[in-house]
C-alpha cells in the first residue's frame, strides 16, 4: 500500500472517528499515531517512545503558553474586562458604522478571550447596538460572530494557532506570526463585516426571535452584574502588553540586531519570550481582581482556566505525537516532491484544514492536525523558511474556519443567541466563514508570491 493510500486513510479515520462517532480528538489523534506507525512499519519497540517524545515536545514549549494565555482570558471574563473593550472601542469609532464597529468589538475580545465565551458575553451589548442604531439583528450577529472567529484562528495567543506554530518550529517567532497573523485576521474580518452588510434589513426568524428588543434591558442589568467595570487601560494590558513585549523580543532577535546586544537588548529579549511575556499579562491581569480575598479568587481564575485549557493541552499533545510519527516515518519526502510537482505549494495545508474543519467541526482540532500533517513535507513544497512556515500557519488557519456549521459549537452558539433558524443561519454565519476562508487564502497566496 503507497504511503499517500495509508495517510488518506488515517485521514478517514480521524474525520469518522470524530465526525460520526463523536470519539474526543484526543483519543482519536492518538490512536491515528498508533495507526499509522503500525502501518508505516516503525519499529514496534520505538513506536510508544515516537509517540511519547512527540506528546512531550510540543507541550514542552506550547503547553504553558495555552495554560497562561487561557488563565488571562479567564479573569478578562470574569471581571467584566470584555465590556469595557468594547465599550471603549464604541466610544473611539461612534455608531457611525455600526458592523464594523460590532466587528472590531469581537476582533480584539477574542485574542485572549474564546470565540463561544466572547459571544456569549457580547450578545446582549451587539442587541442593543442593533436596537438603538436600527440595524438588523442579524447584520450585527454576523458581524461580531465573524470578527471574534478572525482572531480566533490567526493571532496567538489563542491556542489553535499556538499549537500550530509549534508544530511548525516557530516557537521563537511568534512576534512575526501574531504581526501576520494581526493583518490577516483583518481582512478576514472585514470580509465577515461585507457580507454581514447583505443583511442589514433581514430579520431573525428563528423561535424567540420577538424577545430580542428586551435586550436593551437585559444588557444593562449584565453591567451591573458586573459592578465597577475595569478602566480600558486596566483591561487590555493584560493582553496587549505581552503581545507587544513578543513583538519586541522578536524584532530584538533580528539577525541585523537592530536594538544591539546591550542591557535592552537582554530585558526584550527575555520579556520577549512567550511564557515570560504572558506571565507579565497574568501579573497585570492582578488588577482585574475584585473580591475582597484576591488569593482565593485568583486561585479560582487559575483552577478554571486549567479545566479549559486541560482538553486543548490534550488535543495539541496527541497532534504532537502525529506529527512525530509521521516524521519518523519519512512520509514527508515522498508525499512533498508529489506536492511539490503539482504546483499547488500554499493551498495544501488550506485544502486539508477545510476538510478537517468542514468534517469534524472544530478549528483547533483542523489547526493542530494539519500542522502535525504539513510540519515534515515543508521542505518539499518550498515553505520550509521562517516566512513559509508562518504563512503555513495563516494556511491552515484559513482552512480552519472554512466553513462552520452544524457540527460545530460556535455555529450553535451564533444560531441561538441571535435567534436565526437554522437555514437562516447556514446562509448568514455558515456563508460568512465561507466567504473569510476564500478571502483570507487568496491573501496569503498573494503574500507567498511577494514574500516566498
């Protein structure tokens, strides 16, 4: 059997696996490595140490980075932080533009805070903007749906595109990822902000779809739920000062040394790294704390974000293991000169995270297993430079959010509280993700033929 005949079919499995028998990715990402080591002919007695090393090396790095970034997005959530950005994005872009703004809400609130959660707390905030302004519920559900999902599988530090860029050998150029990753999730946003303007007069039309003019209340009450919301300086430090200390330390490491090698060079250059410029994010993320026994509730923030980061670190683990197996079996060589000869370079990893996603319905799943796929074939294909990869990553991300649909939980989440039917939703929020992807491959296929 070739060697392309048994990944297809590994493949298969993994899509069925999670698609149709609901088998947690992790279970199913890891038997797919015992799978294909046996089917690969690895030597038995190596097979559990390949799967093992590779489980271990991706967490070795990634894995604080998921656990700290989660933790921040956490106490973001908690403390009313997300109100805040969004009530000071509004403030600086007026309602002049109503998506748009709706968009760049959810843009910046799902860096460090989950797309589902992100929605969650800004459902009520996006009915009342539609209500006051006299937008239709719909445009503006769109708009903030597809402005979160930009970021959510471009800009680390989420995890999907952390995990990503480990699998890929980037975890010291994360500043040049989230900088792409930045421009990118922007245009994709705006595209989400273009086809959300189609439905500008179309109303909900799903069960409850008549209670949503209550909503102008409900968002009120949910600030005050909140009691003194945070200072927007106080709110996005804790996010924007460690990408910007990651950015930093990247620019730093420039081979011309632009900053030198002095006493600056030495702070970026160790505030630069991932895990120590998100532990600055946590230590700024202090002040956000509001009960009168801080230890014991940023304690709580710590325990609940390890409960959501627990099925990430798994996923990113067992997509290690995969990848390690596949390079220990040399498959890359051989499947990358066939690649390499159809001419098609970029688009691979975007044909193969679309069908993930498309298939199982989650984009962290898509952007980890792709790139445990994709990491030994990049040689072959040309993308094995430091630029490749990181285009590899905006590939893959592409892919991951192409398209999302009733297989996926945050399709649920957007049909729901926005009140759409369900056919009203595949041609509203199903049809955007569509839309993102094309525009957001089609971008970085252009970058690769200026920058590759």
């Amino acid at each position: 059997m070739s060697l392309a005949l048994i990944l297809l079919l590994v493949i298969a499995f993994i899509v069925v696996a999670t698609s149709k028998f609901k088998l947690h990715p992790f279970l199913t990402l890891l038997l797919a490595s015992f799978i294909a080591a046996f089917a690969y002919g690895l030597p038995s007695a190596d097979i559990a140490k390949t799967i093992a090393s590779g489980f271990g090396g991706i967490l070795g790095y990634i894995g604080l980075v998921i656990v700290l970034g989660t933790i921040i997005g956490v106490i973001l959530e908690k403390s009313g932080a997300a109100i805040t950005m969004a009530d000071t994005v509004i403030r600086v872009l007026g309602k002049r533009f109503p998506t748009l703004t709706m968009s760049i809400i959810g843009y910046i609130v799902s860096i460090p805070v989950f797309c589902d959660s992100g929605y969650v707390i800004l459902n009520s905030l996006k009915q009342s903007m539609a209500n006051r302004m006299r937008v239709s519920s719909v445009a503006m559900s769109v708009a903030l749906a597809t402005g979160l999902y930009a970021t959510h599988t471009f800009v680390p530090p989420t995890p999907g595109p952390i995990a990503a860029a480990g699998n890929l050998g980037l975890e010291s150029s994360l500043g040049l990822v989230i900088f792409v990753g930045v421009f990118v999730a922007a245009i994709a946003a705006l595209a989400g902000v273009l086809w959300a303007n189609r439905f500008t007069n179309v109303e909900p039309d799903g069960e409850g779809a008549e209670q949503l003019k209550q909503q102008v209340e409900d968002f009120d009450k949910l600030k005050a739920e909140y009691g003194v919301l945070p200072s927007a300086g106080s709110a996005f430090a804790p996010i924007f000062v460690p990408i910007l200390l990651i950015c930093l330390g990247s620019i730093a490491n420039f081979p011309s040394a632009p900053l030198g090698d002095g006493l600056l060079f030495d702070v970026l250059a160790f505030l630069g790294q991932p895990v120590n410029a998100l532990l600055v994010g946590l230590f700024l993320a202090l002040r956000l704390l509001k009960s009168d026994d801080k230890v014991q509730e940023f304690s709580e923030r710590i325990s609940q974000g390890i409960v959501i980061a627990a099925p990430i670190l798994l996923i990113t683990g067992a997509g290690g293991a995969f990848g390690a197996v596949l390079k220990a079996a040399d498959i890359g060589t051989v499947l990358g000169e066939s690649l390499s000869a159809l001419g098609i370079g970029i688009l691979m990893p975007f044909v193969v995270a679309a069908a993930l996603k498309s298939a199982q319905g989650s984009s962290t799943v898509a952007l980890v297993a792709t790139s445990a796929l994709v990491a030994p074939m990049l040689g072959d294909i040309g993308l094995a430079s430091e630029m490749g990869r990181v285009l590899t990553v905006m590939a893959i991300g592409a892919g991951a959010m192409t398209v999302s649909h009733a297989n996926d939980s945050f399709f649920w989440v957007v049909t729901q509280f926005s009140r759409m039917s369900v056919k009203q939703a595949y041609k509203a929020q199903t049809m955007a993700t569509l839309v993102q992807g094309l525009t957001a491959i089609t971008l970085i296929y252009l970058m690769s033929l200026v920058l590759l």
